[in-house]
C-alpha cells in the first residue's frame, strides 16, 4: 500500500500551543503584562483567538500557564533537589545566592511581576499557583530542612512552613516594592537570621 | 457695610476632593479595583470627570491619594508612637497581633490590595508610597527598636531594615498569597522568631 501522508491534529495542538505560551511570555517582556491582548498573543504565535479561547478562560490562564511550561514539566519536579552537602548554612546560601540574583535580572523582572499581579489579585489562580507551582517547590526545600533538622542544625520542633517564610519572605517584599538593594550579601543576611532564629 | 455671601472656592474645592476619596474608597470595595473607572468615582462623588483629572493624572493615583487620606494627616504622624513598656517582646505582640487581625479583616481586604497591586506594578506609585507612608511608619518601628537595643534586648548592630522585614514581611506575603492563617499565634509566632533571630 502506498505510504499516505495524514494531518496529526495532535502534534498540530501541540505545536499551536507552545506558540501560544511562548507568544505570551514574550510580549509580556517586550511591552508589560496590561498591554498585552488575547489579540496580539493570536497574531504573535499565528493562530485565531479562538484557538487560545478553546484553551483559556482568560489572559491571566494563557500567562499562568506560559510560566508553567517555563518551569518544566511537572512529572520532572519528582527528580528536583536542593543541594546536601551535610552543611545546611552552605547549602540555603548557594540557594539563595541563586534566587536573589533571578530576582534582580532584568530579563526575568517584567514576566514574574505580572504573574505575581496575577496571583495576587485572583484567588482561584493563587490557589492553582499554590498547587502546580509553588507547593512541590516547597516540599523539595522541606525536605532538604527536615534533612538538617535530623543533623542537628534546625530545631527539631520547627514550623518548616515559617522557616520557608522567615528565609524568603523579606525577599519577595523587598523585590515587590523596590525597597532595597537584591545583593548576594543580602542573601547570605537572610540565611544567617534564618538559622539564628530556628537554631536548636 | 452689608455682609456679602461669597462662594467659597477653597472650601468647595476641599469638598469635592473628599468626596472623590470617599467615593474611590467605597466603589473599590464594592465592585473590586479593576472594575472601578474615573467616570464611576466622578458619578459616585457628583463632580465631573475632568475635575478629577485636574488634581489626578490616573485612578491608580486617586486610589493611592484615598489611602494616604484615610491613614490621616501626614503631619499628625509625628506624634506616632509605638508603646513601650520596657518589654519589646510585649509591645512588639500588641502590635503584631494588631497588624494580623486588619490584614485578616474581609472590610479591609479588597482596598489594601487595590493598593497593593498599583504599588507593585508602578514604580513612581511604589517610590511615592515609600516616602509618604511606608517610611514614616517605619521610622516610629525603628524608634521603638532602637529603645530595645539600648536596653540589650535586641543585638547593637542589627540592621532594624532587616529586623522590619523578618517581623512584617512573611505576614504580607502569607497575606498577599493567601497562603495560611492569619492568627494571633501566628502573630506571637513572627515576633518570637524574630527576636531570637535578633538576639544579642
């Protein structure tokens, strides 16, 4: 039988799809989170409108969910993990060295803010946020601190949900509001008051 | 000579502006800050829409001006003070317990986010906000903190920027994300870590 070539409506999706997000997170960049229409995503990744609103309830889902694929796939966060050296201070400080200088690349400022406008201002996204996104990450660092808790270096009885907050909470506030400098040293400060405040 | 009855324009003008405040305020907790436009606050406040214009540039800046209204006279902030009772672990629990029980207040909710959003994406609103709220508030905090560190219940040379953002900020963003809850335990929880972590 002769070979007949067929449409893949699938890998069609699928390319029509990483278009779509890779179209959202650019325009995000190039023009802020309020300029950016289903309109203009449609045109930038050649689709119709309604192929995103096939998918989407709305900008904030198509932005959300850029950022999503932008993390990776899920399945792969199983195979995440903080670095154990055994020294936990060494450890949170490469980390956080890591995390305040994401923070303070301009590359990455516009599109984080607008999906932390998002979350912030809907409450149905914040709790999918705190579900595909921010929970597994935590459960990761969770189980880096629970490790030092077992050596001695974290108070046995500490709210690990606290220490996660304490660690990177005034980083968050201070890039949120512009309120002072995103340094290294910074980071190593945060580290140190954290360990300070939940030593044995 | 026969009393004249003049208009008054300053007082008329001092009339309309808190009538326009008031009507921000009212309308963002009712319909939310995205659904709020300058022509409903002008029809709320019964002036017109360009009277608004001539003393604002953007609803972003009349609902920052409707807040900066109801923290009171700027000038009354100088008799500000945070108690002092010689125990900073008290005081500081007063305060705290104070700040969790208005963030966790549905009456407060929809306006203090309304701000929080046109704080985080305009820098000019975040930098006025800076210098008109945000610091004065924080100079009282620090008044009280230094008294503390005199009294060597605070280390000398804590950095009070970094003791202000170790105590506030994982209540803002726990708040911000509605990420857990807002209790007085929570409260005493913030304060007792934080001065272990700022212990002498």
């Amino acid at each position: 039988m002769p070979e007949v070539k067929k449409p893949n409506p699938a890998r069609r999706n699928e390319r029509s799809r990483h278009a779509i997000l890779d179209a959202a997170r650019e325009l995000i960049r190039e023009v802020g989170y309020a300029k950016v229409s289903i309109e203009a995503i449609a045109a930038r990744a050649g689709v119709g409108k309604q192929t995103i609103y096939r998918w989407w309830p709305s900008k904030g889902a198509v932005v959300f969910d850029s950022f999503l694929a932008l993390s990776g796939d899920p399945e792969e966060g199983e195979g995440m993990a903080l670095p154990d050296t055994g020294d936990i201070e060494a450890d949170l400080k490469l980390v956080m060295r890591a995390t305040v200088a994401e923070f303070a690349d301009p590359h990455f400022e516009a599109p984080i803010r607008a999906l932390n406008l998002e979350i912030i201002s809907d409450s149905d996204l914040a709790a999918q946020y705190r579900e595909k996104l921010a929970r597994p990450v935590e459960d990761v660092k969770k189980a880096r601190l629970r490790a030092a808790q077992q050596a001695g270096q974290l108070a046995a009885d500490a709210d690990l949900d606290l220490v996660l907050e304490v660690l990177y909470a005034p980083l968050y506030q201070r890039w949120l509001h512009r309120s002072g400098p995103l340094t290294a040293e910074y980071a190593d400060a945060l580290v140190d008051v954290t360990l300070k405040a939940f030593r044995p």
